[in-house]
C-alpha cells in the first residue's frame, strides 16, 4: 500500500508522522513502557551521561515530594540529606564504574528536611560504543510495604546506629559458624571490645557525640578484620567480633592488637578530639566454650580482666577469671547497699588525710583525703578495688560527693583544733569533674564550712585530664577563677602531653610514684625525673613527688628540686583522730 498518495482524502485528523510498519510497533511499545515507567509503583529516576535528570515517574514524586518539572535538569544529589556517609558515594561511583550496578542505601531528605532512608538500585545504560549514556535508579519506596518489611528485617538484625549485627543476629550467626567449625575442627576467636571510659565521653559531651565515636568505632573494627569475620554491636559501647578459622591464639593475638592499636587512635568528632583506648576480652572454639553463648560470657570475663589490668590491652579467658568477674559484682552490689545505708546504719565509709611535707619550709602544707571502706563482713576493702568499680557503675557520683563535703566538714575541724595553714586535697574522678555544676557545690561546700578557696585543692589524674582536655581546661579554669588549688596526679602514668599541661590552669605537678620508684633504678630513670622537674617548674608548677618510701628516695626527689614530698616515709595516712595530734605537735615543735 501507498501511503500519503495524493489520492487520498485529506485527513480530518492531522496525519500521523510518516513511520515504517516495524517503527510503530516499536512506538507502541514505548508509549507502553512509558506508561509503565510513569505507573509502575516503583519510583524511577533517570539521568543523562552527566548525571542530569531527564526523567522521573509518578512514585518518584509520591516519595520524594518533587514533581518531575521541579527536578528536571538537575543533579540527584538534590534530594541528598546530607546524612548519608561521604565515601558512600565514592563506593557507589567506583562500583557503578567496575559492574554497572550498585545497589545501597541512602539517607535522603523531603523538601522540609526530613530525612529518609531509601534502598536504591543503580544502573549505568552504555551504548554500543560502550559509552555511558544513561544512569537509571530504582528506589524502594520506605512507605511501601515491601519496604517495610525489608527494613524490619534489617532491624531486626542490625544495630541502627553503626549498621553493625545485633546481638540477636550475632548469637545466631555465630551458632551457625560453630556447627561448621565443630565438624572441620577449626578454632573460633571471639573478641569482646568495650571502649574504656565511653561512658565518660557520652556523659561529659553528650549522646550525639557519644553515637559518633560509636559509628567510628565500628568503622575502625571492620576496617580492622577480613570480609569472612563477624563484628556485631551487643549495645551500649560493647562490640563483638568473631574470626572463625583463625588459626591459633597467636594469630588471634595480632589481631587483638591491630584492633586495639586501630580503636585507641585519636577520634575526631567535630570540634572533639577524643581519646580512647579499648579493652578486648578473648575466648576461643572449642577450649572456652562449646556455645555463642558460654563464649560470649566468656569472653565478656575475659574483657573485665583486661579492664582491671589498667585497661587499653587484650586479655584471654582462663578458669581463674569468672572468679575475678563474680568478685567485681559482689564489690558493685556491697557498694550499692553501702552508699544506700550511709545515712541510716553506721557508715562504711571514712576519710583519712595523709600530710605533704614541703620541704622549703619544712612543714605540712597539705592534706590529701583518701577514702577508706569498711565492709561489715569483709574488713576493710582497698580503694584500688572499689573506686574503679564505682567509676564504671557511676557509684563514684553520690560517693565523690560525700568525700568531697567530708573533707570539706573535716578541714572544718582541723582548723577549729587550732590547725593553721593547711590545704586539703581532694580527689576527683573523670564523672565528678565533668557535672556542670561542680564550681557551685564547690562554692557551697566553702561557703558551708566558713573555708577559704586556697585551702582546697583538686586532684585530677592525667588521664582524666586527657581524656577530653578542651572541656577539661574549661571546667578547670571556672575553679580555678574560684581560687581553688588545682593538680595533677599520677603525672606520668598517662599519655606524655606537655602540650596539653601548658593549657591547663593547674598549679600542681604529683609525680607518680612509679617515678620515685625508678630515680633510684637507673640512670635513664632518673634522668626522666629530673627533667620532668625541671620542665614543671619552667611552667611555674610546683612539683609533688608521691610514694616516697624510704630515706634514700625521700634525699633524691630533695636533691632533683622537688617542692613537697608526700609518702609512708614522712607519714601514712592518718584518721582525724590521729592526724590532729600529729600536726598539733609539728606546730608547736616548729614554734618552739
Ligand atoms: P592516689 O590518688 O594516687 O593516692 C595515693 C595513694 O598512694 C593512696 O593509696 C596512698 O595511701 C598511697 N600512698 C601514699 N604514700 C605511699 C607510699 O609511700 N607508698 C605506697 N606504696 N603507697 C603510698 P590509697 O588510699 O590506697 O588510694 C589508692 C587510689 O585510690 C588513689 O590513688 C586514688 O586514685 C583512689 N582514691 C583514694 N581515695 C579516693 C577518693 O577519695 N576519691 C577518689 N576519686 N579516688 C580515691
Ligand atoms: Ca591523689
Ligand atoms: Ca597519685
């Protein structure tokens, strides 16, 4: 047949273009998959070789809240909200790149700003040339209810803060492992890591960095390990990774310590540079446990050990270890029923004072108070054993508030006896310091007790003081606009930070004693020692030499230019009853 002959009747109807018989069934067809793309409920998103959007569907619009006219032409990365991870996209482009496909999760936001999260699937169209001419994204809707029940799924296993496995999901997942495990008698290593002092750093900064440090976490721990392992999140700052056929406990050693080197990495979360160092407890398939679920307890006891080795390190599980976990919640719960009975029955709780010897003048300067426990059943319990476990169970707050206010009622005391020119130092966690309103209960507690802000002084250890120095040096510099005496205890225990010290508005350098313990070891030593004296004072420090113990040590920090020696070889710590006695004579010797 002729078409558009001239013999034919003119059309009503303006006439088609002119197409070959093939051509309209291929134009059938795309007016279908038009309508396809425009009805489907499936949102669609196409754009151009660069990435501009030449078409959108109907579902596109019901999701996003943009019409087609509004976003053609433009880049996609306007519907972004900003809260997807940066390397996402460079992960997205390079895999787009090297498969044609990628397939993920964004976060985007609607046009006010609510964020979203959306699965998306995208795919690069190439030409014959194999040119990119095309970028095609599919989205699921997140109200569809596919959707739904693919994103319940997802959280159901996932933590959704770090995208990590939950503990529900690694308990199941590690079962697994253990079957395949058992039958090719391969070893499991289970790692239990709980970042040291997190809690300190969510409380003094609050939960948005908190959740931060915790996303960056996980981003070092699976950095840190094959694709084959499993890192799950068990919640609050306590992770958990599993390496199955990991050889022997050597290989896991290395691991451990990668991991541990990887997560003690300064962390910067905005303004924040954060310190934190973890603490890794191991069990091991088969010779720790035969289920998830003894080898996580197992390892959980292996972690506190590490915790109670000073922290930062690994530890493997052993027998003698569950002892040691049991041991430290006995100690939580005497200390909970202690702290609660304070006021009713005869309190456990006491403070004795050991003297600091200045040795220019050569008199008592000062008072450090040191609380003492006496447990009903058990005796006296040594504050190395129960201040660390109120640290971690936030005790260390109704406890460092009655130390504080007895040391303040004690000082009272002192001074009422005729005691003159004395100074009490008091002891300060890492929580105690950080409560907004330590500077007014410090003004109270003066106020209270009649005191002058010279006669209190603060200790707060260098890792404390490290652990978050810029909040750190603003809480210091309030007390010490006060007037309050401010040290630095333990002073070489913790991380080498001159730098940071220049900062800080302290007036007193306490030198560990494992310092005075090394002056006499060797010459390096001593060395170490001298130096840090002398960099103390150029800082206009006055420097305190800790744990002095005998005559020799008690001579050598004296010849190195210390200020004031405090340790058993002047005098041990002492309850009121004795102290007062004790410096009454030294005045009145040093009178007559
Ligand atoms: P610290 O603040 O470094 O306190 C000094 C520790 O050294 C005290 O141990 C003291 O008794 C001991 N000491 C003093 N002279 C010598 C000596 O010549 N040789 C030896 N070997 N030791 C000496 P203590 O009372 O057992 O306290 C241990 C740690 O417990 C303290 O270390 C401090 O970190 C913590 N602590 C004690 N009392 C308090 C408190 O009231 N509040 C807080 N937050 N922590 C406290
Ligand atoms: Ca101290
Ligand atoms: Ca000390």
């Amino acid at each position: 047949m002729k078409r558009n002959s001239p013999a034919q009747p003119p059309s009503p109807v303006p006439p088609e273009p002119a197409v070959a018989l093939g051509d309209i069934a291929a134009r059938d067809q795309a007016v279908l998959l038009r309508r396809v793309f425009q009805q489907t409920g499936e949102p669609v998103l196409i754009t151009d070789r660069d990435n501009r959007i030449i078409a959108v569907n109907a579902a596109f619009a019901k999701m996003t809240g943009r019409a087609e006219e509004e976003v053609l032409g433009l880049n996609p990365r306007l519907l972004a909200s900003g809260q997807t991870p940066i390397d996402q996209y460079a992960l997205m482009w390079r895999a787009l790149h090297e498969h044609g496909v990628w397939r993920g999760e964004f976060w985007n936001a609607r046009p006010d700003g609510t964020p979203y999260p959306t699965q998306a699937t995208l795919t690069t169209l190439r030409d014959e040339q194999g040119h990119i001419t095309h970028h095609v994204a599919t989205y699921m809707d997140p109200a569809s209810e596919r959707a739904t029940a693919e994103r319940l799924t997802y959280m159901a296993h996932h933590d959704s803060l770090t995208g990590l496995l939950n503990r529900h999901a690694l308990q199941v997942q590690l079962e697994r492992l253990l079957v395949g495990a058992r039958r090719d008698g391969e070893v499991v290593a289970i790692l239990l890591i709980d970042l040291d002092r997190f809690k300190d750093i969510n409380d003094t900064l609050g939960h948005h960095v908190g959740d931060r440090l915790l996303v960056e976490m996980a981003r070092r721990l699976t950095g840190g390990i094959r694709a084959s392992d499993v890192a799950a999140r068990l919640g609050g700052d306590e992770f958990l990774v599993v390496l199955p056929n990991v050889g022997d406990a050597m290989a896991v050693t290395g691991i451990a310590s990668k991991l541990r080197r990887a997560l003690a990495e300064i962390y910067r979360i905005g303004e924040h540079s954060l310190y934190s160092t973890p603490s890794i407890g191991i069990s091991l398939f088969p010779a720790d446990g035969d289920t998830a679920e003894l080898l996580i307890r197992n390892a959980d006891a292996a972690m506190y050990h590490a915790k109670a080795a000073g922290r930062d390190n690994f530890r493997f599980f052993a027998p003698s270890m569950n002892a040691a976990a049991m041991e430290r919640l006995k100690i939580e719960t005497a200390l909970r029923q202690a702290l609660e009975s304070m006021s009713l029955t005869a309190a456990q709780f006491r403070l004795e004072f050991q003297p600091q010897f200045n040795l220019h003048d050569d008199r008592v300067i000062g008072l450090e108070a040191l609380v003492r426990w006496t447990h009903p059943k058990w005796g006296p319990v040594p504050p190395v054993r129960f201040i660390p476990v109120a640290e971690e169970t936030g005790l260390i707050q109704p406890l460092g508030d009655w130390i504080f206010w007895e040391a303040c009622r004690q000082l009272r005391i002192f001074k009422d006896h005729g005691i003159r020119d004395i100074r009490v130092a008091v002891n300060l966690s890492a929580q105690q310091l950080r409560e907004e309103a330590l500077p007014s209960i410090v003004r109270g507690a003066l106020a209270c007790y009649e005191l002058a802000p010279g006669e209190l002084e603060l200790e707060i250890t260098e890792s404390t003081a490290m652990l978050n120095p810029e909040a750190t040096i603003a809480i210091l510099r309030r007390l010490s606009e006060i007037g309050i005496v401010l040290a630095v205890d333990d002073f070489g225990t913790g991380y080498s930070s001159l730098a940071y010290l220049k900062q800080l508005p302290i007036h007193r350098l306490k030198l560990d004693r494992c310092f005075i313990r090394d002056v006499l070891e060797d010459e390096k030593g001593s060395a170490i020692c001298s130096a840090t004296i002398v960099l103390g004072h150029k800082l206009g420090l006055d420097l305190v030499a800790e744990g002095v113990e005998t005559r020799e040590q008690f001579e050598h920090m004296k010849a190195l230019g210390c200020d004031t020696i405090q340790g058993y070889h002047y005098c041990r710590p002492l309850p009121p009853e004795k102290l007062i006695p004790f410096l009454l004579a030294r005045q009145a010797e040093r009178r007559g």
